[in-house]
C-alpha cells in the first residue's frame, strides 16, 4: 500500500521571546501557512489537535474551513476532537460546511475527522463545565461513544428533528443540513488501547491509533501498536463492511542536519531514542521513542517500524512553536531524506 505521510500539530503558544507562535492568533494563522507549504511540498494531510482549557487549538472548524479554501489537494482533519465536549448536531452541521468548502477544487471534501473520548487535561471536569454532565452510571467513555453515535448518524442523513407542518407542510423527521458526500466514511477514532481497536472496526470508523497505549504488555511500543492495527484488521473483515479502512500512527521525527537542528533537538537524541512507560489514568501506557538524528539513521529506524509498516498513514508531529519556515524545512527534510525509505512519494 501507498503509505501517505502527513503532519499533527498541537497548536501550541506561548507568550514567550523565545516562542515563534505567541498568541492564539499566531497558531491560528501559522497553522494554516504551514498546510499551504505542506500542500506545496507534497505532503499528504495536515492535522491538527484539539484540547481545551490550555493555550493550543481548541475549535477545530473553522480552522479547517480556512484551510479547506486556502489548498486543493491536501487532506485536513484532526487527531484528536474529545467528544465529551461537543455538541454532536451542531458539530456535524459544522463538519459538512468545512468539508463543502474543502470541496472547491472538485469532487468530496477533503476533511479526516479523528474523534475519541480525548485525553487527560488541564480542567477539572472541563466537559461537564460546557454542559455535557455524564449520567450517574455514565463513564467519559459512554459520553464520547454516544455523541460519536449522533453525530455519525446526523452526517449520514439521518432526520434528527420533527418537521414543523406549518412550514414544510411533512410530518417526517428534518436531517441536519448541509449533507456532505463521503463524509461518513472519513471518521477515525482515536485509540489507545487492543480493545478499543476491536472495537472501533466493529462500529466501521477508521483506525488512529494513539501517539501512547494506555497498556503495557512489555513489548516494543511500535510491536504493541503493530499487534493493535493487526486485532483492528481482523476485526474489520470479521464485520464485512465493504470498503478498506485507513489506519494511521503518529511519530516524532527530527532529522538534524544544521547547526540549529542540533541546537534545539541535538541533546534530546539519546534520552528520547528509548520507549517511556509511566502511570496515566491509573494505569500503566506506553509512550513510543522520538527518530532523532541524521536523516539515513532515521530512515533505517523507521523502516523497521512494525506499526508505521501496517499503517497507510504517518502523521509527524511539528513542533509548531519554532514557526512556519522552520516547521516547512522539517517537513521537506522528511519527504527528501527520510520517507522515501518506507514507500512514501510526494502527491501529485
């Protein structure tokens, strides 16, 4: 399979001298910037993730919209939404309008929305501070996956609301608009766990497996997620839905090939180059290692990564913060030197 190959920003700032992106409107504006270099490098997708509470990118849409009408070719999506905080109707409302605008160079739309139930934040109840209060027998995951259900279904046509007869002169149910062709089939949920995988084939959504595994079995991080992916697959052509899913990983790359390479990411080479297992959520989870160093010793390491080898996407983490001239030579250091060694070629 063609491996795709794209980037995941977490839309960080700060207001630091020593941060290229301090402002939210820095992020904003420099996240777009880089989808245009990206899309002119040819990379494939330009992600981006979604936290709330915390000085990065927190409302995805019109983000997206922007970029969807600044780029013609190149895929837009996030990785991840944390459902828990979205409203599933008027997300979909919104996620059809960015996916149209998207559109305007022919054919469906380019959005690949990863969804899940999000990660450990920075608020307290941060959801439940937007509204969504789970029920006394309801965990975070029962919300997320029950908003995931709606908001699936709304995408799809499905009438959500009873028709006034007064104005439409029916009695039938209204379905959100605008409908987007080819959306429905272009959810990813984000997973961390075998489980979790299993059971996102089962609901028919893509796979985006998590940049850490919330279970350690002792095994290489890329070997764990490789295993992941493989239960997912099995999963996948046990339910016999029809068309091939997408799965995507996402790894830290940092070539070094100048002095300011060195300067920013050269001590980090040998403490980062190891997996990390640590506590989260009460458990233990497994952190994949960074690809830090000169391009062809990255390019070896890589292609022996048993998860990026059972993917069809990659998704490279920028460091967003050090700018969008610093992040576009990153990205073309990565097409030139690195991705070519596990099968990846520029877009058209």
């Amino acid at each position: 399979m063609k491996q795709r190959i794209g980037f995941l920003s977490f839309g960080h700032w700060h207001p630091s001298p020593h941060s290229g992106t301090r402002t939210g409107g820095d992020a904003l504006v420099q996240a777009i910037d880089l989808a245009v270099a990206a899309e002119e490098l040819g990379i494939d997708g330009a992600f981006f993730r979604v936290h709330h509470f915390a000085r990065q990118l927190a409302s995805p849409f019109p983000l997206l919209a922007a970029i969807g009408a600044r780029t013609s070719r190149i895929e837009i999506g996030t990785g991840v939404i944390d459902m828990r905080y979205e409203n599933p109707l008027y997300m979909a409302e919104e996620a059809a309008a960015a996916d149209l605008i998207s559109a305007h160079a022919g054919g469906e739309g380019r959005l690949q929305l990863g969804v899940s139930r999000g990660s450990p934040e920075t608020a307290l109840n941060g959801s439940a501070t937007f509204g969504y209060v789970p029920g006394d027998d309801e965990t975070d995951a029962d919300i997320a996956r029950a908003k995931t259900e709606v908001f699936r279904a709304a995408i799809a046509g499905a009438g959500v609301a009873q028709a006034n007869p007064q104005m439409t002169g029916t009695t039938g149910l209204l379905p959100i608009q605008p409908q987007s062709p080819g959306l429905p089939d272009r959810i990813w949920w984000g997973s961390g766990t075998r489980a979790t995988a299993k059971w996102t084939a089962e609901q028919g959504m893509n796979l985006m497996s998590s940049t850490l595994l919330t279970e350690d079995t002792g095994v290489p991080f890329d070997e764990l997620q490789a295993e992941q992916i493989q239960i997912y697959r099995d999963a996948w052509a046990d339910a016999g839905w029809e068309r091939t899913p997408r799965v995507s990983v996402s790894r830290s790359i940092l070539p070094i090939l100048t002095d300011e390479d060195r300067m920013y990411f050269g001590e980090r080479e040998a403490s980062d180059s190891q997996d990390q297992v640590g506590y989260l959520d009460g458990g233990l989870a497994r952190f994949g290692k960074s690809y830090i160093g000169e391009p062809d010793k990255i390019a070896a390491e890589l292609a022996q990564d048993a998860a990026v080898a059972a993917s069809d996407t990659l998704l490279v983490t920028v460091p967003n913060q050090l700018g969008v001239d610093y992040n576009a030579r990153l990205l073309a250091a990565i097409a030139e030197h690195i991705a070519p060694a596990i099968g990846w070629s520029p877009a058209d």
